[in-house]
C-alpha cells in the first residue's frame, strides 16, 4: 500500500514522514549517511580512489601526463577535472554529450578546487616553460543517489594523497626526456576541502546530505565547502530562498563534519 | 577536431610519460620467452587457467538490475534498466530490441581513454549486443527496448568476455526474461601457446606475430549453457583452421566451467529474495 | 523487403535441395563485375558489382606521425557509409551501426602483420609515415556486403600508387619529405595475402554462401569469416541466432575453403589488368 501511495503522491508522503521528524530511510533530519572510501584499486591510474555516500559511489581516477606549459603562465601545470555521470548510474541520463547537471557539476568541482588551492599548480612544474604535468582527474559516477558533489570530493583526496608521479630527468639543450618510473613522489595536497549538501524541503525543513528522491522533490539544495575551518564556497544554485540564521546553521554544521571527514580521509590514505 | 564545450578540456598535446620510461623494460618478445620457457604465467596460472571470479549483484541502486565482476584486476560493471519505448521509431515491432554500450573509464588502461566512444568501444557494443540478442526472450516486451550499459573501471585483459557474463547476470537481476545462462571467455593465441582469459599483458603478446607464418591473435566466445548454442564468436589475427578448431573445444569448455559459478551465485540470490519477501 | 511464412520455405526447401531460387547451388556466387582505377583524383580505386551490391571504393593517402606505441608503422583507416540510396534501410541513420560494423571488422581483419603488412608504409621511424584512407562507398545493396566490401577494398589496394620518396631532409624537430616528381614513379602495395571475407548463412540445417536479400531474411545466423592466405585473420559473427559448435566449425571450414577460391578468382582477374596503361594524348 504504501509503495503506491508512494509513486502516486511523493510529496505528500514525503511531509507525512517528515511531519514524524523522521526520513524515510530511517534518518533524522540532521543525520549523514554512512561513507565509505576506498583508495588505490586502480592501478592503471596514477591514483584512484573510490567514495560511498550511502548508495552515492564515484570513482576517481588521476592520470598524469606530459605537457608544455603555457606561454604566459611558465610554471605551471595543469589539473582537468570531468566528471562523467554516465547512462549507467541512473536512469536519468541518456548516452551521448554530457547533461547539463553534468556539466554544472563538473564546474562546481574545478571551482572548488581552484579555490579551496590543494594542489599547487606551480608543484606540477618539471622545467620552466619547457615541461610540466597535465593531470587529469576524471570521476565517473556509478550510482547516482544525491550528494554526488560530496562524494567526489572525497574521493579526490583519496586519490590526491595516494597519487605517485615518476621522476622525470629533462635536459633542455637536447630536449631530451627520460623517466624514472621506480621513483616515485607523492603530489603536495595543501589542503582537505569538504563539501557538505543539504535540500530544503517545502521552504522550510532542511534535510541534511540528501538521496536523489530527496534531491528531486526538495526546493532548493545548497552545497557548503569548508577547507580546513575557512569557509571556502557556498553554491547554493536557485530554488527557495533561506533565511540568514538557516544559512548560518548549515555552515556550522558543514564545519563539524569537517573534521570528521578529514579523519575518514587520512584513515584511508 | 572540433573543441569539446561540454567538458573542460586540457591542454591540446600531452603525452604519456611511459614513452619516455628509462629502465629498459623486458620486450614482450622475451617475455613469451620466458612463459614459453617456464610453461608457467606470469601470474603462476597454467594456460587454460581462468582467474578467479568474484561477482556481485545489485551494485548500482538506481537501475533495475546490475552486477559487478572482478577477474583478479579486471573490474567490469554492468547496469539493465527498465524498457521503454524504441526511440525513433516508426512502426510498431513484434520483437523487443537490446541496446547495448560498452565504455572504457577514462583512466581504466595505461593510454588514457577520450570521453567520447571510440571505434574499438563501438565495435565491442556490437558483440555484446550480438552475445546478449539470442539470450533474452525478446518477444516478451514488443516494441520495447531493453538497455545494458558496461563500464570497465580496470583494464586487465578479458574485459569484453567479462562485461557479456555480467550482463547476462545483470540482466537475470532486473527479471527481463531469458532463455539461458550466458558465458563468456577470451583466449589468446601466440604461437603453440593458448592463453585462456588472458590479462593485458598476453593480450598484447598475442596481438603481433613472432615470425611470419605463426599463429598468433585473440578470440572471444559466448555461450547458451543449456541449449549449447554460441551466440557470439569473434576472432582476430591470423590463426589456421585446426588451431580455431581446437581453441572452439578449450572455449566450449571453460565456459561451461564458469556456469557452476553463476548457477550458484543466482540460486543464492532467489533464496535471499524469497526470505526477505517471507520477512515482510 | 519483408517475405511471408510461405515464401521463406520455398527458400529453405531450395537450400535442403541444393538448389537456390536463382537457380545457383549453395557454394556459388552470383556474377560479379569488377573493373579498378575509375576514380582520378584517388591513388587507388575499385568498382565492385555483385549482382544487385554496387561497391565503390577509393584510396587516399596522406603523410602523417605514427602511432608512439607502434613508431615502425603506417596507418590504414576504413571508412564506410552507407548511402540513403543503397536501400531504404539506410535513410536517416538506418545504416550507421552496419557501416561501424563493416569497417571495424575491416580493421581488424587487416590488423595482423601477416595479413597486411604497415611496417612498409613508414617513411622515418617514429617520425613520418603513409596513412591510407580507405573510403568505401556503398551505392546499392543487394545483400552481402562484406564479402563485396572484402573484394573491392583488396582490388584498390592492388590497384594503389604509393608516391615514391626521393628524399628525406632532416633539421632538428622538422622532418621535411621530397616525393618524386615524376607523377609514375609509384610503388604498388602488396596485398597478396589481403584478407577475402566471407559470409557463410545457415539457413535451415544447411549453409550457404553469398546469399541473396531474400535469403538472408531467412537466415538463423551467419559466420564473416575474413581469410588471408591459409589463416583467418578475422571471424565475426552476426545475426540474431546462435549457432551450435560444431555447426559454427563446419561453416568455419565451408567458409575457408569457399574464401580461397574466391581469392584465387580475383586474383586472377586483377592479373589480367595491364598496369599502367597509358591513357589520355599528354603521355
């Protein structure tokens, strides 16, 4: 009975839990699922490492690669972020070009990268002007079940901090490149950004790192990203607006799971 | 190439640093010497050893049914979901249709993988859709179209033959109905040399011949446990009629190894699903 | 092309007896026309009529770097498309999936060293090499397309002029290339052991080959099977159906036999052209 009240009238049956103060998995409103991180099984990449959040699995895979720099900015390397959300995790997505919540996503996690400033893009530089790393660190999305952007972040760091690259000899007047692939370095992560989500449901209950019914039935979502304990970004993309002193709350919240998010990580690591 | 505005997109030209690797690494050359030489692989199997399977079903929550298989290093997920209408088309079919896509993750081998399918992940949906066509009862959903996605995460060889089995899993957990157990099993050719599930590596040793006028190359089967029907044989390279012959009879074979497993693991599964339907 | 129950045993009756609704036995081809170097602009081209199947193929080659994990080999690139004219069934993209299919098949029947050798068209090693564009286009479809695919991509290789190379100017990164002036100057490639693919159909309890559109409908499945001198270099199966092992070996074996003629045939033929004939008053 309930599964057809279910698909019938989701939001209804969605305020009768919520009325209770209870989700329907089993959670209270403030309550994170469990997370899982596993890093290192892939050793095709340079580092790998896979993240759980509740049902939510992504993958993360760094590949190292060879470049020259660019001419205006000699000393730097380069970091692509791409995640994919795949046909395969979700009957949402269709094959072919990224979707847009692909997309958008995929951006929101070069911001945070870029902001939060854990990898040093001058750290990827073998030779000024000459040579320098290319990495491209690519998610893909196995399960789709909300807080994805959570998930990722996660498993970016368990792949950053695991990540070998060789020692690379250059010698500029023959051009010459020859790699070290026994000696291995690991990369400088200067900082654990963590991402938090939260939903608003109805204009005013928010729910605490949301599944993907959760997520489509809510009102608006907000993501939180602390680095260390500095607030490094708020996106919070439309949907209803919240008060200073909800804002506020959510941020402080996304701060004390910080910590335990960073334990989780170097446990891991 | 037209500018991918969808992704973010690296520099134009980077390379692999493996090009450039120091240490002289064993040729693969000399490294069929040694394993024709110590008749022992380089993970102590014997030729017609397959790895160990682990399979696992309902990996992805929000499909109908998937599985996730691991030969040793080897990991391969595959998701099914629910049919819906065959897009684009027309008339009204008699017979459901199967959509199968195969892809590579980007970091999955040691080259990079681009994010757009390339022709081998093309060529590889089509087998998958040839090996899975003749097991599913298709006249049970008209008009519809069942989809089976693959997504190899860790390359070791045998990806193909592993992807079909756990879409054939894959497809018994989302309860499209079917007329048999699918196996599947890869075999590599150099040689006198027959290498069952092959890895990455003996792959590669299998894809260049030795000397002119050997035997050398990769063949993959699917088989119908109960009807003994192939449903999809490929071959590739450049292999005599009694070598297919007798590669035909060790394939027939070992696939017929692998149904124990899945026979198994399915049984476990129905018991499981009636208990929990007991306990509510 | 759709047949009713009644007509499809005709057809099956017609293969049990050995004798197909055009009147063939089941190893036989229908009449095939071949004629080669009919595109100008191309280095190599071919024309291939199999009854109703109409296969124009054309060869291009350009320079280009080779692969890094392969650094002593040219390159060989098979496009296929399938025109909306071949047959209703292309339009739109009706004929997208089969042109993949064809042209990887192509390409991995053409893989193997043994069948066609690449290392001959590198020019400098790791540097610059021949990359040749095989382009294939299909202007009627008359069922059995690989095989007629197979034959006329091996008869515009034969007929292809590589440029010969007067020499090679190295300076630093720059690789600069002088090919012969002389337009003649060519070399030919050699494609004696390039891969004749054959599709072998079981229809009933019998197998045939080079079947017809009205018999492929009939088909339970069928076996590519591509041949380069006395290996296979490829075998690809298609269909809907699954076959039973040992009739997957004996189709094997009718496609190999069946395959050698083939190849025997045309080369024959393609003998028989005179090579570089002169043509037009400015010779």
């Amino acid at each position: 009975m309930a599964e057809q009240y279910k698909s019938l009238h989701p939001i209804k049956y969605y305020r009768d839990y919520l009325a209770h103060g209870i989700r329907p998995d089993g959670r209270e409103f403030n309550k994170f699922r469990p997370i899982l991180l596993n890093v290192g099984s892939i050793d095709t990449a340079d580092g790998s490492a896979i993240a759980k959040v509740g049902n939510t699995t992504v993958v993360c895979g760094i590949k190292a690669e060879l470049c020259k720099p660019k001419p205006d900015a000699p000393k730097c390397g380069f970091l692509v972020p791409n995640l994919e959300l795949p046909p395969l995790c979700s009957p949402k997505f269709r094959p072919g070009p990224p979707s847009d919540q692909a997309q958008v996503l995929t951006q929101l996690i070069a911001d945070i990268i870029e902001n939060s400033k854990c990898i040093d893009l001058n750290d990827l530089c073998i030779f000024q002007d000459k040579l320098v790393w290319c990495l491209f660190v690519d998610f893909v999305c196995l399960d789709f079940d909300g807080s994805v952007v959570d998930a990722c972040i996660v498993s970016l760091l368990g792949a950053l901090k695991t990540a070998k690259l060789p020692f690379v000899e250059y010698d500029p007047a023959l051009d010459n490149i020859q790699v070290n692939m026994e000696e291995r370095k690991h990369i400088k992560v200067h900082s654990t950004p963590v991402s938090t989500t939260f939903a608003v449901f109805d204009d005013k209950v928010i729910l605490k790192d949301p599944t993907q019914e959760e997520e489509n039935l809510c009102s608006g979502i907000l993501t939180v990203v602390f680095k260390d304990d500095e607030l490094c970004c708020v996106h919070k993309p439309g949907g209803s607006p919240l008060t200073q002193e909800e804002l506020s709350q959510c941020i402080e919240e996304s701060k004390e799971r910080t910590l335990f998010i960073k334990r989780l990580i170097d446990t891991a690591v | 190439m037209p500018v991918d505005h969808k992704r973010i997109n690296g520099p134009d030209e980077t390379y692999p640093y493996s090009l450039y690797a120091k240490t002289n690494k064993q040729s693969l050359n000399e490294k069929h010497e040694d394993i024709k030489r110590t008749g022992q692989r380089s993970d102590s199997r014997t030729f017609l050893e397959h790895r160990k399977i682990f399979i696992k079903t309902g990996v992805v929550s929000q499909a109908k049914g998937s599985a996730y298989i691991e030969l040793e290093n080897t990991k391969v997920i595959v998701s099914v979901f629910d049919p819906r209408e065959i897009p684009n088309r027309p008339d009204y079919s008699l017979k459901g249709e199967i959509y199968c896509e195969f892809k590579y993750a980007p970091f999955s081998c040691n080259k990079r993988r681009l994010h757009i399918q390339d022709t081998e992940e093309k060529q590889y949906s089509a087998i998958m859709k040839q090996a899975l066509e003749s097991t599913v009862c298709s006249h049970e959903f008209p008009n519809f179209q069942v989809d089976i996605y693959a997504m190899v995460l860790h390359n070791d060889g045998s990806c193909l033959s592993a992807a079909i089995t756990a879409a054939g899993l894959a497809l018994a957990h989302a309860g499209v109905p079917m007329y048999d157990i699918i196996t599947s099993v890869s075999l590599g050719i150099q040689q006198d040399n027959l290498f069952i599930d092959p890895t990455n590596e003996e792959q590669s040793i299998c894809l260049y011949p030795r000397t002119l006028d050997t035997d050398h190359g990769n063949v993959i089967i699917s088989k119908l446990h109960m009807h003994n029907q192939i449903s999809q044989f490929y071959q590739s390279g450049n292999i005599s009629l009694e070598k297919i012959n007798e590669a035909i009879g060790i394939l027939d074979k070992t696939c017929e190894e692998l149904v124990p497993v899945i026979q198994k693991y399915l049984v476990k599964h129905v018991i499981r699903n009636l208990k929990d339907r007991e306990a509510k | 092309m759709a047949l009713c129950e009644a007509e499809k045993t005709f057809v099956l009756h017609g293969v049990e007896e050995n004798f197909r609704v055009d009147g063939r036995e089941r190893e036989d081809y229908r009449p095939m026309e071949l004629e080669t170097d009919i595109v100008s602009h191309a280095f190599g081209s071919a024309r291939l009529r199999l009854a109703n199947t109409d296969i124009l193929v054309a060869v291009k080659i350009e320079v280009d770097v080779p692969f890094p994990e392969s650094p002593h080999q040219g390159k060989i690139e098979f496009f296929v498309d399938c025109s909306a004219n071949a047959t209703p069934d292309f339009e739109g993209r009706g004929g997208e999936d089969l042109a993949v299919t064809i042209s990887s098949t192509l390409s991995s029947a053409y893989s193997s060293s043994l069948a066609f050798d690449l290392r001959k068209l590198c020019i400098l090693h790791g540097r610059k090499c021949w990359k040749l564009y095989v382009d294939i286009l299909i202007l009627e479809c008359g069922g059995n397309l690989f095989d007629a695919v197979s034959l006329a991509v091996k008869a515009a290789l034969w007929n292809t002029q590589v440029p010969f190379v007067k020499n090679i100017n190295i300076d630093g990164n720059n690789v600069e290339i002088n090919v012969a002036d002389d337009l003649y100057a060519c070399e030919r490639l050699d494609v004696k052991k390039a891969p004749v693919m054959v599709t072998v159909c079981k229809i009933g309890d019998k197998c045939i080959v080079d079947p017809n559109a009205a018999e492929e409908q009939c088909s339970v499945g069928s076996v590519v099977v591509a041949v380069s001198g006395n290996k296979f270099s490829t075998v690809y199966q298609t269909g809907k159906g699954s076959l039973h092992p040992s009739t997957l070996i004996e189709s094997l074996k009718l496609g190999f036999e069946v395959a050698k003629r083939l190849d025997e045939a045309l080369w024959e033929t393609l003998s028989q052209i005179q090579p570089d004939q002169d043509v037009g008053f400015l010779k």
